[in-house]
C-alpha cells in the first residue's frame, strides 16, 4: 500500500494470519543449546506454587504428548515500510546532469505482534525451530537513489 504528495511517498506492506495454531516443542536441554524460555522458567517451587510449567524433570515435555505446547499463532507484522523523497527536477539537480535523484529510509520486520514467545516465524525449518534458531532480523537502509 503506497502514497505520494508533492515530492514525497510512502510505502507499506503488511502480513498478517489470524485463528492459525503452531507446535511449538520446547528442547530447551537438548542440542547443545542453553536457550530457556519465559513460560518454562514459571516452574513450581514452595514460593511459586502457581507455576504453569511442569518443572524440574529430566525432559521439558513430556515427548510432545498435549496441548501444552500448542499455542496461537496468529500474528501481525509490518513486513516493509519506506519514505522517500525526491530531488528529481530541481534546478540543480537538472544542471548537474542527474536525471534522477531520490533520497529515502527503509526498513524489514519493524514491527511484530503475536502472543508466541519470539519471532522465529520466518527462520522457521520445521523440526525444532527453538534449538537455538536466530530470531527475524529487523533492518534499517538509509540510501540514496540516482541516476545520470
């Protein structure tokens, strides 16, 4: 989704997936991977007696039997975003023989909502996304776009 005014524009591009459910198993002790997350450290103790997660046992799960770890997956995300303006036209930009000159910011990923620990949505494999997978970069471009 874009606009233009004058000499700026804008574009957008939003994703979003609604009543969507992800397996999520949780290998935190497994493949050399120190990764814990925040829903298995609510585990029980005489001070936490509320604890949602069925800790301390050998193995976070109990080998993907349940629902547990199934959670919602529905999301949002402000996939792509960029300003720009332009400079095409102006008289100096004429005189010095530039026929096109645009200057702008962009960035990926800027923006994330979901109810799921992270985003690891798009590095997502299958398997076991969680063992250690690097989370979606976020990204930011400042550049200038010109031609003669």
């Amino acid at each position: 989704m874009g606009a233009s005014y004058k000499r700026f524009s804008a574009y957008v591009q939003l994703f979003g997936i609604n009543n969507v459910n992800r397996y999520v198993s949780q290998h935190n002790f497994y493949a050399d991977t120190d990764i814990l997350f925040a829903h298995v450290r609510d585990y029980w103790s005489k001070d936490n007696q509320d604890a949602t997660s069925f800790l301390p046992r050998w193995k976070t799960q109990a080998e993907n039997i349940g629902d547990y770890y199934l959670l919602d997956a529905s999301s949002f995300r402000l996939r792509t975003a960029e300003i720009s303006y332009s400079l095409t036209g102006m008289k100096w930009v004429k005189n010095s023989g530039i026929s096109n000159l645009r200057i702008y910011i962009n960035g990926n990923n800027l923006f994330f909502w979901s109810r799921l620990t992270d985003d690891r949505e798009d590095t997502y494999s299958g398997g076991s996304a969680e063992d250690g997978a690097y989370p979606t970069m976020r990204r930011i471009n400042l550049g200038i776009d010109l031609s003669f």
